[in-house]
C-alpha cells in the first residue's frame, strides 16, 4: 500500500512540474537568473585578486526553445 502512495505522489509531483513548465513565462524565469548571477559577480569581485565572468554554455539554457 505504501508503494502505491508513493508512487501516486511522485506521479502528482510530475504533473505538476510539467503544467508549470508548460505555462512557465520563459523571459522572466531568464530576467531573475539573469539578475541573481549578475548581483554574485558583483560581490565576488569586490574580493581582491578575483575576477568573474558569466558564460552561458552552448545548449546550457535547456528549457529555452
């Protein structure tokens, strides 16, 4: 009975990720990575001696089509 629950939740939890991937607003979701990676750059070069760059590898951003 146990294994039937769990696998009814871990079900649930699947559909729910795939509508919110469905309907998720791709832009915004890249503006706040965006915005968050940007605001660690900023703090990690404030440490003498470090450098930073941001890199997007090729293919990287799966969920953009």
């Amino acid at each position: 009975m146990q294994a039937l629950e769990s696998r009814q939740g871990r079900d649930c939890r699947i559909l729910a990720a795939v509508e919110y991937w469905s309907h998720a607003d791709l832009g915004a979701l890249n503006k706040e990575w965006k915005s968050r990676v940007e605001r660690i750059a900023k703090l990690v070069q404030t440490v003498p001696g470090v450098a930073t760059s941001i890199e997007i590898p090729e293919g990287g951003n799966s969920y953009l089509l």
